[in-house]
C-alpha cells in the first residue's frame, strides 16, 4: 500500500518539473534555512529578553536529541529506501544509502520547530508550517516513504517537549544567561546602528525586504521553468508561493522588537 502511494507520488513528481524542482529546492536547503532561523531568534532578541534566546536554544538542541534517536532506531532497524527497494522510484535527488527510517532531514526541522513552539507558541506556529514543507518534500523527493516522516514527527515532537519543558530549566537556562553575556553587549551595540534599527523597528522597510527576496525565488523559478508554465500544476505552485509571499510580507510587518531596541 505505502509503495503504490509513493509510486504514484514519484510519476507525479517527474510529470511535472516545476513542482518538482521546488521540492528539490526545499529537500537541499530547507534544513540549512532552519538553522539559519532559529540562530537568527537568538540575533534578533532584543538585549534582557530571553524568550527568542529560549525558543533558539530549545530549537537547536531539540534537533540534537532527535536525530541522536535517530542514530539509534536506524542501527535497530536498517530500512532500505524507497528507490532501493522498489527500482520504479527515481528520486529527484542524489542517492544515499543511509537507513530511510526515520528522516534525519524531517527530524532535524520538525525538532528545531518544535523546540521554537513549546517556548513560543506564534513563533511556532510559522516553524512547524516551514518544517511541515521541508518534511514532506524528503516524500515528495522519493528519498523516504510517509511513515518515515511520520516516525520523525513523534521523535521530533518528543525531543521538542523535552528541551522546552524538562531541560530548559536545569541545564538550557544557565548555557544561554552564559551565552547572553557574551552576546548581548554585541547586539546592543549593533541594534543602535541606524540602518538595523530602521529595519528592525519600521515594518515598510521589513516588508519591502520580505517581498523582494520572495519576488526574487519567483522569478528564478519561473526563468527555470518557462517552457511548462501553461500546465496547471506549474500555475497551482506559483499561485501557492504568491499566497507565501503575501503571509510572509504580513508577518514581516508584526511588531516584535522594542520601540526602544534594546
């Protein structure tokens, strides 16, 4: 049953090269943006707060313990992949060898989102709709079936709660006043240059920046896939970014950082 949804998966996959080159895109760097967003939480917290600090650390840590379970389900149970078991699936990405069960890539961004959820619900809320993308483009990509990902998301959620909730206080909490001392001074000062202050406190300038990267991925896209446009699972992909582009220009323009910016 799960290889005959995944088979279908994969010709969908390869019948439409927009779509899949998306995936493609999200499978390579969605791992690594999430990184880069949750340090970014701890950038962006204004020097004396520690919720962004806490939600950062919770994330990255999360992640730690997650795909260190990883390790440990893959050694009990060696699944083959999806390609590797079954020579109808051709994956859009390079091969690996690695066990399919569970997704360290899945595991990693649903772990970092749930860390970021279980301290900051709103903050969270924006991570685990990203890592939910991430997640199902590994299924998308041909490189797991669904009930890897699945797997990834019990471990992830798990691995979440525990850094949030259970270690937070006993062994994340003093790491990040320590980390705090060194850091905040840093922010403080740069947080005061004009040109981060004008972005981080006006929201025209935050959503102007937002819709010119987003604008940008659109149009690489499009230059990539010129030629297959007029399908309408290429037109549904762009429609669903231009819905992206707009929640991501809306949320730019919240205010989160202190009028006085430290």
């Amino acid at each position: 049953m799960e290889y005959d949804v995944e088979r279908w998966i994969n010709g969908t996959m390869h019948a439409h090269p927009l779509l899949a080159s998306v995936v493609v895109e999200f499978s390579n760097w969605g791992v690594t943006l999430f990184g880069v967003l949750a340090v970014g939480l701890w950038l962006l917290s204004p020097p004396g707060d520690t919720r962004w600090k806490r939600a950062c650390t919770s994330g990255l840590a999360a992640a730690a313990v997650g795909l260190l379970t990883n390790q440990v389900i893959s050694h009990l149970w060696e699944r083959a992949r999806p390609y590797e078991a079954h020579a109808a699936i051709v994956p859009l990405l390079p091969r690996s060898s690695d066990p399919s069960f569970p997704s360290d890539h899945a595991t990693a961004a649903l772990s970092i989102a749930f860390g970021v959820y279980f301290v900051s619900r709103r903050t969270g809320w924006f991570f685990l709709a990203f890592a939910a993308v991430v997640a199902s483009s590994r299924v998308l990509a041909g490189m797991h079936y669904p009930t890897d990902v699945l797997a990834s998301l019990g471990i992830s959620a798990a691995a979440g709660y525990l850094c949030a909730n259970v270690l937070m206080r006993p062994v994340l909490a003093p790491l990040i006043r320590l980390a705090a001392a060194l850091t905040d001074s840093v922010l403080g000062r740069v947080a005061h240059l004009a040109p981060v202050r004008r972005t981080l406190l006006d929201a025209r300038v935050r959503s102007v920046v937002v819709a010119v990267v987003c604008v940008a991925i659109a149009v690489r896209i499009v230059a990539g896939m010129w030629a297959n446009l007029l399908d309408e699972m290429e037109l549904a992909v762009l429609v669903a970014w231009l819905a992206v582009t707009v929640l991501a220009v809306r949320l730019s323009a919240m205010r989160y950082w202190p009028a006085t910016a430290g």
